[in-house]
C-alpha cells in the first residue's frame, strides 16, 4: 500500500478540483493508495472517507507538493480543471488515473443534511432559492460583472426566484436590492451546505461555480443543479464549464481572446503593489470599466439562461407562500445600486 | 476525430508508428502527411479496428469526442497518446487553398459567407431545428451576413430563402474547402461543427466563427469546442439533466431502422421538436452569432459586399424573392429585441 499527503495552499476551488483526483486515483487503484492532504481548506475534505491521517515523518509517506501544469496547455488541449491535478499525479508518479467525473468530491455528513438551511432559519419555511455571488477577490477583478447588471437579474426574477447573496466580506461584493443577504456569514463548509440546499447557482468563474456541480443536490441525489456562469473570455470553457451548466462566454469572438482565455488578471490596476498590476496582467479592452468580454454579457442573456432550466419543466417558480415566507428576511430596496 | 488520433499518436511517438487507414470518407484523409500506404497482408502490419469505447459511456466523465478515438488508441499500442490541439486533422493543399471558393464562383467577387446546415440525416432527426427559426435567423440578418445553404442530397435540408444554394452541390472535399473560405459556420450537432474546428481560416484567424443549435440530445463535453457557441439545455430537462438523451428521432419514421426502436425516440415533443431544441429560440441564435460581430473578430458586410450579396441572391440562386420584394428583415420590426431575447 502507497502512502500519499498531497499539499496545496492555493485557493479553495484549487483545492475542490484536488479532491476529485484523490477520488479518481482510488477509483482506478482501489486498495493501493492511502491518502492524506495538507492544503488551505480542510473544511473541503470533512468527511470524506479516501483521507487516512498519515505523517510526514513515516519513511514510507510520499509527500508530494502538487500543482497543475496542465493549466498552461489549457487554451489548446481538451482538458478539464477537475483533470488538472490527476495529469499531474499521472506524470510525477507514473500512473494511470482515469477521471470519473466532472465534478468534485465532497462529503457530506447525513446529519448536515439534516441540518435546516441557513435561509430557513430567517425565513422559518423552506423555501426554494439561488445563490448569488455578484463579485469576488480583489487579485482577479477580470471576472467581476456590473453589479448593476446583477441586480437587473435579481429585479427581473423578483417573485419568482429568491436570490440569496454570498461573498467574503474581505472581498469584493456589492450588495444588492431584493436579495437574502448572507455576504460575509458563510464559512467553506455552510457555504456547501448552502448550496446543498440550492436550487441554482448564479455567479462568474469561482468556487462558487465548482460548487454548483459538485454538491449534490438535497432529496434528489444524481440530479444536477442548475448554474448560470458569467464566464466572459477570461478562461477557455473546456477548462472550466461543467456539462450541465450554462456558460456565458466570449471566447473566439474578440481578439483578446480569440484562442482562448486571456488568463488576464485585473481589469484596471488598483495600487496595491500586487504583480496583477503588472501591464501583463491588466485586460487589454475594458470598457465602462469592465472587460469588454464580460460587458459583452447583457442582464438578458444571464436571464434567457436562467429561464431556460424553468422552462424545461425541472424546477417550478417560487409559490405565493414562498415568497411571502422570504420577505421579512430580505435586503430591502435601496436608492442606487452599486456600479463598477 | 480519427484524424486527431493519428496526428497526436505521431505527436506523442515521433518516429515510432507508420499509419494507414481504411475509412468510408476518404476525402478526410487527402494530403494528411501521416499516412503512407501500408499493404495489410503485411505481417509487419497491425491492423486496429478502431471503435472507441468511450463513446458508450460520454454522459459524465470529462472527456471531448477528440479523446474517443486518442484513449482507444493508445490503450490498445500501450503508448500515451496525448491531445495536442482541440480539433481534427485535416488537410488542404496549397492548391486547394488558391482556389476560389464556390460561392465566388457564382459571386464572382470575394465576399465573407457563413455556411448553413438546417437539416441532417434521417436516422437522427432529434437533431432537427426547425426550419422557421432558422428563416427568422436569415432575415434577422439580411443585408449583413450572407448564408450558404449546404446539405447533402437525401437528407432532409429544408429550402430556405435568401440564402445561397448549395445543398446537394458539394461533395465533401468541397464541403471542407467552402468551410476554409467561410466566416462561420450555423448547424445543428453535425460534421460541419466538426469541419468548422478542424479546418483551417482562410486569413489564419486561429478560429472560426461556429453557432450549434445543440439541445439536449448529446452530452456538451463530448461535443463543445472552445470557441463555439453552444446552445445545450442540458440540465434543463429531465430526459437530460445529467448528459444528452442520446436518442435518434424526433417520431417515428416506421421504416424499420434501429433509430425508430422505442428507446430511441425523443421523450418529450412540443411542436414536434424535441422540447430541448423547442427551448432554443431563434433569439437565442442570432444573439450568438452577433457575439462573434460585437466582438470584434468578424465584420458585417460592407456595402459593397451587400450589393454583391443582392445580386447573387436575386440572380436566382436559391432565393426566395420575398426577401427583396418588400419582406421585413425580423430585425427591422418593431419590438423585436425586447420581445424575442427574453
């Protein structure tokens, strides 16, 4: 029996696309591995039965520091993120892991998932609900959306979707009208469970997203949840979109991006001494502060997409109950949204 | 996808493998610099038939149709095979490429086109949009993108106005050339959406404009390329919420073929479209294809190219005169983005 720790410190979908390799390396060698991990979210691996604590002083641990290489041949070749790490474990340890599947691997604990949503809470009922993420980190602002844009989709749906706002209060998250607001409120692990308990997923590319496809959904285990993704020409969509998802990009309609993701960093530099405010990671068409890519990407078009899991007859629109059960809980109107 | 194989299997083995192949559409396989004629009763030679089993179990693991054939290879050589670009092999001459096009030859000048295929085989006829959609997209952009019609003679490739007729006028060699001249390319889930990666632009832009009107029938990462638009409703219905349905026709045809077995017909008709490429709008394609144009890649027309492309058309080939007779443009009503975009 091998004895593996993996280690990564990197960001948290960085690390959810690493537990789908240790899924995949036991699945094609079962009984031959025991593994363990160090890396920046140990909340990702609760539960999850493929972990057996080993420690790095056993002579016979193989500690490896993994990365994901593949990431720079992700514009030309056929690969998925969740096939990142696997490639890499594949050429440092001479194997053959075959992907599974195209999501991660998380586990959650029966009682969790009896364990009654975060909005439940406020709002005394369960209802249905989307999860928003109307921004994200400050080092990859290439990815942020209008926030205007957002809450024209929030206005459009109102009585008809609940949307409920997520994002780390260190980043960047304008608040928008009309929404449950648990910006700031969720851990990694109650934001799983959020999303356990979700009917959608609205968001760009971020963890979020990985999320979407990877949790499973509550009362319909192997049903997929629907998720929106703003994704613009930052990165290519073969890397990134999950096959059930509906993926709004630009890739091979602007220059910048027509071979691919630009993989660009910032829209516009921030001062803030980071090496994103190198020239060579600042967007190279913004317009109206956003990249063009994404401004290319209209309220409408992310709301055609929404429709469209409404319209195939899988999940109804809130009822006249729901939707009075959501009201004392939400983010009241305000005067002015937030522009970027 | 075959072609793909055997270009990444000399990429990955430099200098290990000769390859030959027998295949039904020869035309594929003209001037690719990978093969040389082996004689199979050479004992030197192996013969592989290729039959990727991948293609049996493409609703969840993360693989494209460029693997099918890459892993099936690869396993049975007992070599890594791995993907070198994200499409298949073809190609076309340096003389081929000086040639005009076809549609120059009716135009006489250069002017940008989009290739059309609105139709497709009987045996799978749940690939089918519908052919009014597929009008609305023509008029919604006359006068700025000029449609090719292509289709090959007994499948079905309804007649469509105001576009250039070439249905049943190309073999495939011919089809692959017109795809080397084009702007874009419109399809539903076909070889042209295949043609349009593998072959390469004209001006050596790295791609090629392509929309697939695509609904639920096939899982989208066996078949999305990356600088597509890809219209899917996958996870949108139930008969395809984890990967494609997989099936064949819309209704039955009754004419014994295995794609009219039970199991192979559409669950969920509206309209006798499949509710999967029922869902998907007119709106929803003409928005994708002006991506390409809001983006920057591509031009419209310009005015001395429309007036090439209202000759061609009112020449006769293949026009419905309503066009240019007095028929608005959908662009042209009133209400037409506000109404049809949502």
């Amino acid at each position: 029996m091998r004895k593996l720790i993996l280690k990564n410190h990197q960001s948290p979908g960085d690390i959810l696309m690493l537990t789908a390799t240790v899924r995949d390396l036991h699945a094609s060698y079962p009984g031959e591995f025991l593994t363990d991990v160090r890396t920046s979210v140990d909340q990702l691996w609760q539960h999850n039965p493929l972990i057996t604590p080993l420690r790095e002083d056993d002579p016979e641990v193989t500690a490896l520091r993994c990365n994901y290489p593949l990431i720079h041949r992700s514009n030309e070749s056929p690969y998925h993120f969740v096939q990142s790490f696997t490639e890499y474990l594949n050429d440092k340890l001479s194997l053959k892991i075959t992907p599974q599947k195209y999501a991660g691997d998380i586990y959650l604990h029966q009682q969790e998932k009896r364990w009654i949503s975060q909005v439940q809470e406020r709002t005394g009922k369960e209802i249905p609900y989307w999860v928003i993420a109307a921004g994200g980190k400050y080092d990859f602002t290439a990815k942020w959306w209008a926030s205007d844009r957002y809450q024209q989709v929030v206005d459009y749906f109102y009585g008809k979707i609940q949307f409920v706002q997520v994002g780390e209060l260190h980043h960047y998250h304008p608040p928008l009208r009309g929404v449950i607001d648990l910006r700031g409120l969720t851990d990694v692990r109650q934001l799983i469970r959020l999303v356990y308990h979700a009917q959608g997923v609205v968001c760009g590319v971020t963890f979020l997203m990985h999320l979407a496809a990877t949790v499973e959904t509550k009362g319909s285990a192997g049903q997929t949840r629907p998720c929106v993704v703003i994704a613009g020409g930052r990165e290519p969509p073969q890397w990134e979109a999950y096959p059930h998802h509906q993926f709004l990009h630009t890739v091979g309609a602007l220059p910048c991006c027509e071979k691919g993701g630009c993989w660009k960093a910032r829209t516009l530099p921030l001062g803030d001494g980071s090496e994103k405010d190198l020239p060579r990671n600042l967007c190279l068409n913004v317009v109206q502060g956003m990249p063009r890519c994404m401004h290319m990407i209209s309220a409408e078009d992310v709301i055609r997409r929404i429709q469209m899991y409404f319209v195939g007859g899988r999940r109804a629109w809130l009822t006249q109950q729901e939707f009075c059960a959501a009201q004392p809980t939400i983010r009241q109107p305000i005067a002015h949204s937030v522009a970027l | 996808m075959l072609t793909a194989a055997v270009r990444d299997l000399h990429a990955s083995c430099p200098g290990q493998f000769q390859t030959d192949v027998r295949t039904r559409h020869n035309e594929l396989w003209r001037n690719n610099p990978h093969l040389r004629r082996l004689d199979p009763r050479d004992p030197d030679v192996e013969q592989i038939d290729c039959n990727p089993p991948l293609t049996q179990r493409n609703d969840d693991p993360p693989f494209h149709f460029i693997h099918g054939f890459l892993r099936h290879l690869g396993n049975l050589l007992d070599v890594e095979i791995k993907p070198t670009v994200f499409r298949g092999d073809l190609h076309l001459s340096r003389r081929e490429k000086s040639w005009i096009s076809q549609l120059q030859e009716i135009t006489r000048d250069e002017i940008p086109f989009w290739v059309l295929s609105a139709g497709g085989t009987f045996e799978k006829t749940i690939k089918w949009w519908d052919r009014e959609r597929f009008q609305t997209v023509i008029n919604a952009f006359r006068d700025r993108i000029l449609f090719v019609q292509v289709g090959a003679e007994g499948d079905h490739h309804p007649e469509l106005s105001g576009v250039v007729d070439l249905r049943g006028k190309t073999d495939l060699r011919q089809l692959i050339r017109l795809i080397h001249h084009a702007q874009g390319v419109l399809c539903p889930l076909n070889l042209l959406m295949h043609l349009s990666s593998a072959v390469d632009t004209k001006h050596s832009s790295p791609n090629r404009a392509c929309v697939v009107i695509a609904g639920g029938g096939q899982s989208t990462q066996w078949q999305r390329y990356p600088t597509h638009q890809f219209l899917h409703t996958i996870g949108a219905l139930t008969c395809c919420d984890t990967a494609g349905c997989g099936r064949h026709r819309t209704h039955s045809l009754d004419d014994n073929s295995p794609s009219d077995s039970a199991d192979k017909i559409c669950v969920d008709v509206v309209d006798d479209l499949p509710h999967c490429m029922h869902m998907i709008g007119a709106a929803d394609v003409i928005r994708s294809i002006q991506r390409y144009f809001d983006g920057g890649v591509l031009n419209y027309l310009s005015a001395d190219e429309i007036e090439v492309a209202r000759k061609t058309l009112t020449d006769g080939v293949g026009l419905s005169e309503s066009i240019y007779k007095g028929e608005r443009g959908l662009s042209e009503q009133p209400g037409f983005m506000q109404q049809d975009r949502l």
